[in-house]
C-alpha cells in the first residue's frame, strides 16, 4: 500500500504520516498478544529436576499419611486392610526409589556425554561444571540407595510412612470404638 500512497500523494508527508500510523498501531499492540508470562514460568518449572530427582521422593517421604489411615479405618476397620495398605505404600515408595534411580542413571550417562564431547572440544571450564553436577547426581543417588536400603529393612526415614498410616488407622479404630461402645448408656 506503502507504494501507490507515493504516486497517490499531494505533499511530501504523506510517507510520514502512514509511518506515524502504523508506529501507532504498533505500539497499541498489547504485550499479551505475543508474549504469555504464564507459560515462560511453566516452562521453567516444567525443566526443572526437582519433579524427578531426590525432590520427588522427599516429597513423598515428607506426606503425612495419618489422616489416610485414619479414613482407611473408618471405611474397613480389618487388620487385613491394614497390612494391604501399608503393602501398597511400600509399593509406591518402591516405585518412587525406581523413578529416582532411573532419571538419575540417565542424567550421569547423559552428563558423561557431554564431559567427553567437550573435553574433546577444549572447554576445561564447561567440563568442571559438568563433573560438579556430576558428583551432585551421584551423590544424591547414593543418598537414593541408602534410602532404599533402609525401606527394605524396615528402618529410618522409610518407615516414617509406616509408623504415619500405622498411627492414623489405629486412631480411626479407637474412634469407631468411642462412637459406637463408649457413647452408649447404661
């Protein structure tokens, strides 16, 4: 358009004022429609390794399994129920520990890549970096197996999550047991 306004025009400004224009149009242009905050700061958690990483399993290590226990009871007060359930938290502490374990086993041979592909190139301070994130991954999935040794035996943090849903189910059975024998008249 910016072409048939030259050979359209009376006066010299007619450039200028279509310039104007649109420079106004530009700037009215609100910054929402091409960028969206939202989804820079969900893509930065999205790539963050504290959804796979040791964070995951302290996350769940850290619930509070009590109030579980407690509603597990008031639905089947049965022991059986009891000893299954705490089976299926062993379970999903198992599964957590796997999870851990494998984006860990993979972020090290990952990292191992890197190291030898850029010590090849000559990039002594990317390769330090990279052996320090090195000994953090190996770190924390040493601190991963020493978890899981514990779970197996029945000890330390692991059996946090026992004594929790153990303590919650009990308090729901003496619960039943006020409500239904100890609020009775004689």
């Amino acid at each position: 358009m910016g072409l048939f306004n030259f050979f359209n025009r009376k006066n010299g400004s007619a450039d200028y004022q279509n310039g104007a224009d649109s420079a106004q149009k530009l700037s009215e242009t609100p910054q929402g429609v091409f960028v969206d905050k939202n989804n820079s700061e969900s893509a930065e958690k999205n790539g963050s390794s504290s959804e796979h990483g040791i964070n995951l399993l302290f996350q769940f290590l850290e619930k509070n399994y009590e109030k579980k226990g407690y509603d597990d009871a008031l639905m089947n007060p049965d022991n059986t129920h009891l000893e299954q359930n705490i089976a299926a938290l062993k379970n999903e502490l198992e599964r957590t520990i796997r999870k851990v374990k494998t984006f860990y086993e993979d972020f090290i041979r990952e990292i191992n890549f890197h190291i030898s592909s850029r010590s090849r190139s000559g990039m002594i301070d990317t390769v330090e970096e990279l052996n320090a994130k090195k000994e953090t991954a190996e770190s924390h999935i040493r601190q991963v197996l020493e978890i899981e040794q514990e779970a197996k035996e029945d000890r330390g943090v692991a059996q946090g999550i026992v004594l929790s849903y153990t303590r919650g189910f009990r308090n729901g059975l003496a619960a039943i047991s006020h409500h239904s024998i100890m609020n009775r008249n004689f």
